[in-house]
C-alpha cells in the first residue's frame, strides 16, 4: 500500500491544480484523483497534466455511481440544465473517503473556492457536501481555508494553516497570482467542464433517463455518439461519420437493432428501446436511417429498391423502403427537456448545517 498524506480532487482545472500544489507545497505527498464518467472527465490527458503540472494523478471512473444518482433523482436538485452540481460533489468526495486506506491518506483535498459557483459553492451548500459525504474531520478546502474554521489536520499542525489561502467569489485574479508564483504558465480556461451544464448535451441525454426504463452507462454513452432521434420511447442513433460507428460496434447490445444499408455506403445506426420494436417502427427508422445515404437517395428517386440490414439477436433480414426524412422519428430538443426538468425543481431546501461552524 503506498502512502500519500493527502487525496485531491482533481478535475483538470485551475483550481483544483492549485490546491492540491499548496499542500505539497508544505512538504507533504498528495496524490490526485481524476473523476470520470460519460459526462465529464479527459483520462486520456493524464499524461499532460502530470508533466505540465508535476502532479501524481490516478484516473477514477464513477460512471455507475453517477448514472445511479441521475436515475434516483438529485437531492439537492438541477442547476441551469441536467447538472446535479451539488450531488455530484457529494459522490467524487464519497469515493475519495472510500479511497482514502488504499492511498494511505489521512484526509481529502477539494479546489472548491467560497461563493465561486452559484450552485455548489455557496456557504450552506459547502455545508450539505460535507456532511452529507461524512467527510466533516477529514476534508480540506485550501483555497478557501481562511474562511472557515480550522480542520483537524491544520489543529494538529499537519498542515500550516499560515499557509493556506481565504479566496473568495468569482474573480480570478487571486488564482492567477498563485499559478504564476507555481511557475504554471499552462492555464485551463474557466469552467466545470460537465457536459450535463449544456443545453446540447441536455437534449440528448434528458430522453434516456426520461423515457428509457432502466438506463445504463452504455445507454448515455451512446447518446453521447451521432445523430439522436425519437419516436415515443423507440430510440435510433445514426452515426455521423466513421468514428461515430467504430464507437458503436462496442456500445451494441445483443437485443439492440441494428441498420446497414444493403448495397450502398452509408451510416451505421442502432435502434433501441424498453420494448419489443413493431414492424412499422422498424420500417420508418430504416427510411431514416437510408437518407443519410447519398447514393442510396439517388438510387431510389431512379426507380430501384433500397434495402437496409436490420440485425438483432443475430437474426437478419432486409428492410426495403423509401429514404425519407419525413418521420416520426424527431431530434429530442432542450426546449422539451428544459420544460420537463423545470416542473421537477423544488424550492431549495434549507440544511441544518446553514450555520454550522466550520464554515462561519
């Protein structure tokens, strides 16, 4: 088992850059942990942050723990889209303490800056994640330190409280005098980086947890990959180009449909739904999915057949129709989603910890 004094929370950002470099700035040994899921995370940048910014990072992969929080709903609610910004804090810190014995570690580093982000880093919301991750002796705020009570790890002279810094608000100028004192001249530009804070991304996932079942990891990767359509609760993903159907041939599940055209290069796409597909259904996907092909298009206004492959559980047959575009088949909108998370949203709740010390 290695030994480190500290576990960092580390999202590729500025912030959380700088508070994990002010504990080892101390002398002591911190290791990063880098949380991914379908909607935010770059693992494959590891290498990069680690040289450019002479940090120890793990890569930790909390997709399953987050698509369970979507599905059970956020207590503490959405942001401006699909974003359960405060929810999602609460599981990264969770796992971090679950870790904690595996790294060695004897306390939690966060990048969170007091009244930075309206949702999550308010006073009282700083309060829920800490108790409500069981992590109230154990995590530490570096950045935002000075204004809040002493931890136990700063009581017990582990960590120079002296040190550590009071920033506050939104502004950015305190940070960037702490980066160049670092000597970091690499500077991630603002933001959180959560695709679910997007209205794009909020159109094509806010359909999967709302009309799907029982979804799953692979489910919103796959809307995360092509064209996405609807009708009812029958779901086809078209893909866009070459990558987009390599990215499919792993995300196919054996009771998916899958549509080729027979004869003409065109798109991949999967079919996928809570229930059995009608023949109808499969026939207007199959049309749809046959006018993203040019030549097939073509073929079919000079009087010859296109058919499409339709694969599922290993059984083949060929679909013939007509391309069209004119379905009923729709890409999902934010506008629908929007409409459909607002009339979800609860007042915000008050926490008995609004006040508690700490944090006062």
């Amino acid at each position: 088992m290695k030994h480190y004094d500290g576990i960092a929370l580390f999202s590729g950002g500025l912030d959380s850059i700088l508070a994990a470099r002010l504990v080892m700035e101390q002398g002591l040994k911190v290791k990063c942990l880098h949380f991914f899921s379908p909607f935010f995370g770059h693992p494959g940048r590891l290498g990069h942050w680690e040289k450019e910014y002479g940090l120890d990072i793990d890569p930790v992969d909390v997709s399953a723990e987050f698509v369970e929080l979507l599905k059970r709903g956020p207590a503490h609610g959405y942001g401006s889209a699909m974003n359960p910004c405060v929810d999602c804090k609460i599981v990264m810190i969770s796992r971090a303490r679950e870790l904690m014995q595996e790294y060695g570690a004897s306390f939690i580093i966060s990048g969170e800056v007091l009244g930075q982000r309206p949702m999550s880093q308010r006073r009282d919301t700083l309060n829920a994640i800490r108790r409500d991750a069981n992590v109230k002796d154990v995590l530490l705020r570096p950045l935002s330190a000075k204004l809040m009570d002493p931890t136990p790890m700063e009581e017990s002279g582990l960590v120079d409280r002296e040190k550590l810094k009071g920033f506050n608000g939104r502004g950015r100028k305190d940070q960037l005098a702490l980066a160049e004192h670092f000597g970091i001249t690499e500077i991630p530009t603002p933001g959180g980086g959560c695709k679910l804070t997007e209205k794009e991304n909020t159109r094509r996932f806010w359909p999967v947890l709302s009309r799907l079942d029982a979804p799953t990891v692979n489910d919103f990767r796959l809307a995360d990959t092509g064209r996405q359509f609807w009708m009812g609760d029958f779901w086809l993903a078209v893909g866009r180009q070459k990558y987009d159907n390599e990215i499919y041939a792993d995300l196919l599940r054996k009771d998916d449909l899958h549509f080729k055209l027979a004869g003409f290069p065109g798109p991949i796409a999967i079919g996928r739904s809570s229930r059995e597909w009608d023949s109808e259904s499969v026939q207007k996907a199959a049309a749809l999915v046959a006018s993203y092909s040019p030549k097939a298009v073509k073929a079919s206004e000079e009087g010859q057949r296109v058919g499409v492959r339709v694969t599922q559980n290993g059984q083949q047959s060929i679909v013939y129709i007509t391309p069209s575009r004119e379905s009923e088949f729709a890409e999902p909108t934010w506008e629908a989603a929007r409409d459909e998370l607002y009339a979800l949203r609860k007042p915000a709740k008050k926490t008995e910890e609004q006040a508690e010390p700490g944090l006062e």
